[in-house]
C-alpha cells in the first residue's frame, strides 16, 4: 500500500509563482490534460495552508498549462491500486482531493479560476467551488462520470443543482458539453474572457493590493467579453429540459425524450442525450439523480460528504463493479461498452440506490472529516 504513495516521477506536476500581492498554482501536466495526481493535491493544499496566512497574499490565480484547465483526477492511477487489491488507496485519493476542494471553497483568499480549454470532473472540483470563475472561446465543461460507472461528484451535487430548472439533470446524466458561452449563460461562470487576453489579465491581477472581492470583479470586467450564444445551443432548449428533466425518475426522463424524438424527429442535442444516457451505467445514473435531488436543500459540506460516501462503496465494489467495468473498457480497451451490472435500468431499485448513500461498513473505512473553517464556501443559490 505504502509504494502507491511514493513520489510521481514526473517533477514540477504544480507551478507555484508569485507576483506582489498575488499568488499563482500552475497545473503543469499538459500531456495529461493536468490530470490530478495524489501529489499535485498535496502540493496545492500545503501551499494554500502556507498562503492564508501570509498577510502579504491577497490574492490567488488557479490555471491549467496546456488546451486544459483539468481534465479530471488520475482515474487510471485508482483503477490500478484497486486491481491491485488497495481500494483504500482510492478512498484516500478522493478524501484529499474533496479536502482541496473544500478549502478552495471557503479559502480566505479570494481566488480566480481561468479555466481555459477543457474542465471536467476534478477540474470542475476545483474551479467550480471557486469565488471567480473566468471562461474563454476555447473552454469545455462537461461531467461524463457516468460514462465509466461513477457519477458527476466532487460538489457537483452542490454547484449543478443551483443551475437553472433542471439543467444540472441535464448535464450530469447525459454528460453533454458546454462552452463557455454556456458556461456564463447558465451561471458556471463569472465572467467571459478572449484567451489573448488572459495574460494582460494576470497583469492587471498582480497589481492588486486588497481582497476586497468588488475590486477584483471590476478589473476582470474591464477584460471581460460580451457573449454570444448559438442557435442550435443547448441552452435555448431549456425550457424543454426542464420539462422533461423535471421528472422523477431516469425512466420517466428517458421515456420522454424518446417520446420527444419519435414525434418531432431530427432534434440532434434529444438524440445524443438519449444516447449518452442508454451507454451509461444505469446505477450511475440513478445514484447522480437521488445525489442532485438531495443535494438541492444541502450545503456544499453535506454534499462533499455524502459524494465521499458514495464514491467509497464504487471503489469498493460493495454492490457492483461498474466503475472497475467502465474504466476497463472506456480507459484501458478504448471504446468498448462496458458490461454494466444491473445492465438495465428497470433492474436497478430505489433499495438498490438507496445502499450507496449508507456508511460503508468497512474497518479500513471512516466518514470524511472535512477542516473547520471560518469562511464560509461560496454560496451558489438555487435557480429552480
């Protein structure tokens, strides 16, 4: 268990620079999308520690080297302590990564995401649960989790359920993309900013000298770019979502597009939802319904932890192997379909969901314990 901690060989996996007042974290894995690693969390989460209380910092810079923000935490690196009988390796992976999460939620620092290029999963993690949250031409959300027998988590629960109607619904179990026009439309993001013009924005950054959050808005505004959306955006349909992903159930969901298409024919965003949702595992999907539902009433810490809960008994196996089964054939056979487990919706009950939401009954397994803090996590409210 012990070798699976040993250093990453690749070095500098986080750039750490400061500029006066300001404070950057550089995701440096462009060759893996800046994929988090278990280091890359401890590194950033030591100098968070380091930056909150040097009077001298007033302000934080998260960014991606590379076309990606983050394209997720290292999947692949878990799925092979898992395989090698260390499912605790796993649980103690994501316990670290919910913890930086946390503490970039509630940071007494503001801190400004430029998410530029793609963001998925943990890069959501990371940015979503940050004060400002910057977007640009080139970037791409997307929370394809149930693709590979997980679920859209790391307070997705918490930050899409506060979108519009039932956006969120929409985006976690069919996994659709968004740009960042989207992004800003629906409320992901804070502001909209040309990729050309993000270094004079860290410029203009570093000479700030206070945290006081409405100056920092106002310098990013004055980079700011007025969006646009597409006609054939996913965002125009909404008042269609939220009519169809308003329902109770993915059955009732699922049944209703159907419905929608076979009666309206070529509508190309209905017919990739419907796609996406019957390639999914139908235990990812039913889990990330019953966690968003819930997730609307909870705060982001309840919410952290019930997805630290629910991400356990995946590692674990303790009802199914999806996750194991979807890593083998999206991850490591490429473009395989997974053999799910129940391989049917209607085969997956309430009682069957309900277990994933239940304290793993494990020795080598205890609740998260996220820090005490002071600030409170940034306050997304719901626009249902």
């Amino acid at each position: 268990m012990a070798s699976l901690y040993l250093p990453n060989p690749e070095p500098n996996q986080v750039l750490f620079e400061e500029s006066s007042c300001l404070r950057k974290m550089i995701l440096n894995r462009p060759r893996k999308l800046n994929s988090l690693t278990y280091e890359m969390i401890s590194q950033i989460i030591k100098n968070l520690k380091v930056y909150e209380k040097d009077p001298m910092v007033k302000l934080l810079i998260l960014k991606g080297q590379g076309k990606a923000f983050c394209a997720g935490g290292d999947v692949v690196r878990v799925v092979l302590s898992i395989n090698e009988g260390h499912w605790t390796f796993g649980v103690s992976f994501y316990k670290k990564q919910l913890t930086l999460d946390y503490l970039l939620a509630t940071s007494t620092k503001p801190l400004v995401s430029l998410i530029n290029g793609i963001v998925m999963g943990g890069g959501a993690g990371l940015s979503m649960n940050s004060m400002f949250r910057v977007v640009t031409e080139d970037t791409v959300f997307a929370m394809p989790e149930a693709q590979i027998g997980l679920f859209p988590d790391v307070g997705a629960a918490y930050f899409l359920s506060r979108l519009p109607g039932f956006f969120g619904e929409y985006l976690g179990l069919t996994g659709a993309r968004l740009d960042g026009n989207e992004m800003l439309a629906c409320g992901l993001a804070t502001h909209f900013v040309l990729s050309k013009d993000l270094l004079s924005l860290e410029y203009a950054l570093s000479e700030v000298d206070s945290s006081d959050t409405s100056t920092i808005s106002r310098v990013i505004r004055g980079f700011s770019s007025r969006i646009s959306l597409k006609k054939d955006s996913v965002y125009r349909r909404l008042e269609t979502i939220n009519k169809y992903f308003s329902r109770g159930t993915v059955e009732e969901i699922l049944s209703m597009l159907e419905s929608h298409e076979a009666a309206n024919g070529d509508n190309k965003w209905i017919i990739q939802a419907i796609s996406s949702m019957k390639s999914a595992s139908p235990t990812s999907l039913k889990v990330f319904l019953k966690s968003i539902r819930e997730g609307r009433r909870k705060e982001l810490k309840d919410c952290l932890i019930q997805e630290y809960t629910i991400a356990s008994h995946m590692f674990r196996s303790s009802f199914n192997s999806d996750f194991i089964e979807g890593a083998r054939a999206k991850l490591f056979e490429r473009g395989k379909q997974p053999k799910w487990g129940p391989s049917k919706m209607e085969l997956v009950s309430d009682e069957f969901v309900d277990q994933f939401f239940e304290e793993v009954d494990d020795a080598d397994w205890e609740c998260l314990q996220l820090p005490v803090r002071e600030n409170l996590a940034i306050t997304w409210e719901s626009k249902l």
